[in-house]
C-alpha cells in the first residue's frame, strides 16, 4: 500500500500513518490487477459522516476507471452503513480528481487556504460534499 501511495501522491502519507488507518475506525478498499494492488480508497465514519480520507491508484494504471469504480464502492459501502453524506478534500491542481468527484455530484463546500504543501509553496485543499 505505501508503494502505490508514494508513487501517487507528490506528498504521500508516512508509513506510520498509514499503518494507523487499519484501526477500528477505519475501512480500506482495494483496487487489484490479479493479484497486485494498484489503488485503495480509506474511509473514516463517525456516526453518519463519512471521510474519504485517501484515495490513489498507482500512476502506471491510471485512466482505466479504478478511481471511479473505487469511488463509487466507498459511495455504496458508506449508504450500507447508513452514512448521510460523504466529505473529503483535494488539492486544487488536481484536476482530475476534481473532474471526478463532480461527475459524480459532489460539491464544494469549503476551501482551506494554503494547506497542502506544494512544490512551490502552498496550495489550497478543496472541500467537497456528497449528499446521500
């Protein structure tokens, strides 16, 4: 998992912050061809809001509908466990992800200024909402 997420991600999460995401709190989907990971989608509920906290597939398999079909399953799995909305964040240059969430109807709903970390700078994370 942290070989998909460093080859993803500009700024991946840590090890150790990824081995904490298999706590009881947390639900981790993968995305597989035969038997190698190639994405995962982690997912944090309280009570009836849903986190979609990470979401990647490895760049070599990107553009094939792992993304979509990952996140169409966290959408699925979230109503099975009675979640009222999904929220998550994204970098405002990824635009692709962007594209994504809105085919699927999430919406802005915030904006965090300055908060990830950029190769020059600071960028902002977008918050989007998904309303089940």
């Amino acid at each position: 998992m942290s070989s998909v997420e460093n080859q993803a991600h500009s700024h991946p999460m840590s090890l150790s912050n990824l081995e904490d995401c298999f706590g009881r709190l947390y639900r981790v989907f993968g995305a597989y061809e035969g038997s190698q990971l190639i994405g995962f989608a982690i997912v944090q509920q309280i009570v009836d809001e849903l986190t979609l906290l990470d979401i990647c597939i490895n760049p070599q398999s990107q553009g094939k509908g792992l993304g979509l079909h990952l996140l169409n399953h966290t959408i699925s799995d979230a109503k099975q466990h009675e979640a009222v909305i999904v929220m998550l964040e994204v970098r405002q240059s990824n635009q692709a992800a962007i594209g994504l969430y809105q085919k699927l109807g999430f919406v802005e709903s915030g904006r965090r200024t300055g908060y990830y970390p950029a190769e020059s700078g600071r960028e902002d994370a977008i918050l989007m909402d998904y309303r089940l």
